[in-house]
C-alpha cells in the first residue's frame, strides 16, 4: 500500500503468528531483493480500546512510534473489512482516531503537537519554535516538534533546492535529537499552502510524510505564518492540514498496490 508513494508492505498479524527481527525486516524492504518499501506495517489484535494495534518498522529495522500515511492505509483495509466509518489505532505514539472522509479519502486526528524540549525529546533545553542547529560548518534556524514521533523542521526558502539528502542525513543523527529524528524542508506558497521535502528517520527521502506534514504545518502556523488549515504540497503529492484546539488533523488519499504472500521462514534462510 502507499499514501502518496510512501510505501507499506502491511501484514495482518490478527489470525497468524508474525516475528520479525531488524534483519528480516531490512531483507522484506529492501527494493531489489525483498518486496521493497519504505516502512513495514504490522496490524495486531486491538487492546486498550483500539480497534488494532498498528506497528511500524523502518527500512533500517528500527520500529517506530506513528506514522500518518500508515494509518490512513490501515483504515481503508479495516473500514472497509468493518463496514464502520471511523476506528482507534493503537501505536507506540498514542492512540490515533481514523475516519473516512469522503471522495477516497481518509482523515486522521494525529493527537496533540509536542513542544516541550524533553518530551520531543531534545537532549537539552531549547525554544523549540526557534533554535540554532550547529552542523559541521553551518549553523541553521530549525522548530522542533513531536507527533509522537520527532521531527526538525527548517523552513527554507525554496524546498525544491533543499539539499535534503546531505542535509538531512546530518540532522538525523544530531546530538539534539537522543533518538534521532525526521527531518522536514518546507517553504512557504501561501497563507494556506506549504511545499513540503522529507528524510525520514530510519528509511532516507520518501515521497511523502503524514506526520511531518502535521509538524511542519503546526509548526507554520505556530510561527504565524499560515492559518489553521493548509495544504501541504509533498513530492508525492497533497494532503490536507487543519490544527484545532493544538490537534493536528490530517486527510489524504490510501493506495492499494497489490495483495500477495511471502514465505518468511524460506526468505529468511
């Protein structure tokens, strides 16, 4: 599955018995070899008062707290196995509440934004609206905010020209970030428009990502720049933003490419 080429390979672990390890897991996402993905997508038993458990696992094998695009693929396969209109994930990050929105698209409250230093977490005391960033020979202006997951986000003046894939990699492992973190390069189109480039932590560029449209948007409009509701222009396409009451609301498309099996135990060996 993808939302906006952010690609999943997602597995029903409800009805079957799912182990993966970081190994297993880079071997399944690996583009040439495995079935190729950014993220892996595990769909557990619900607990909690969630309708499933949702995992994720990056390219790299490191399991992840949330992911946006992830959940809006989750939702399409069980609101329609359901024949319910909205559901509770379960994630490391907290609870996320999915519903359809209409037109083959589906929306997701992605929880509260959080700002405060050690609950992103940064590794010590800083505005997180605006702080300096000391790389290897630059020093650059960056907003830091957690949506359950981390994200630096830099506002740019052009996204196109970011240097994303040397900048990126450099942000990801910064001391400032204990456990590293996704990277947004965002540049202003309008009152209610953002561009939108992304590293993402464990996986490298996508195309798209949910939750670092929600920081970068929350972060745009806490600076004053945009209002409450925006579209952000990512290079896989557009999703749509609205923050009330400090929740950051998401709504964008679900893509189903294929269903298949894969034997574990003899693509392990």
């Amino acid at each position: 599955m993808h939302g906006l080429g952010n690609d999943f390979a997602v597995f029903d672990a409800r009805k079957q018995t799912l182990s993966l390890n970081p190994a297993l897991s880079r071997a399944i996402s690996d583009r040439r070899r495995g079935i190729g993905c950014d993220q892996i997508v595990v769909i557990a038993d619900g607990r909690d008062g969630a309708d499933a458990v949702m995992r994720i696992v990056n390219a790299d094998g490191g399991e992840v707290e949330t992911c946006g695009n992830a959940a809006r693929c989750v939702a399409k396969l069980l609101l329609a196995e359901t024949g319910k209109t909205q559901l509770r994930l379960l994630t490391l990050g907290g609870l996320l509440n999915c519903f359809a929105a209409g037109g083959g698209l589906y929306g997701v409250d992605m929880g509260a934004a959080i700002t405060h230093w050690d609950k992103i977490p940064l590794s010590c005391p800083a505005d997180t609206n605006r702080f300096t960033l000391k790389l290897k020979g630059a020093a650059l202006e960056a907003a830091a905010v957690s949506m359950g997951n981390p994200h630096c986000v830099l506002f740019v003046e052009d996204a196109e020209k970011a240097d994303v894939g040397v900048i990126g990699p450099q942000i990801e492992i910064h001391p400032m970030f204990p456990k590293r973190t996704n990277v947004e390069f965002v540049s202003l189109r309008g009152p209610d428009r953002l561009r939108m480039r992304v590293w993402e932590r464990g996986t490298g560029i996508t195309q798209a990502c949910g939750s670092g449209a929600c920081a970068a948007a929350f972060a745009a409009h806490r600076r004053g720049l945009t209002s409450a509701k925006v579209s952000v222009e990512l290079d896989g396409g557009v999703l749509g933003l609205e923050i009330q009451g400090g929740h950051v609301l998401m709504t964008g498309p679900a893509s189903l490419a294929y269903r298949g099996q894969i034997d574990l135990q003899e693509f392990a060996a």
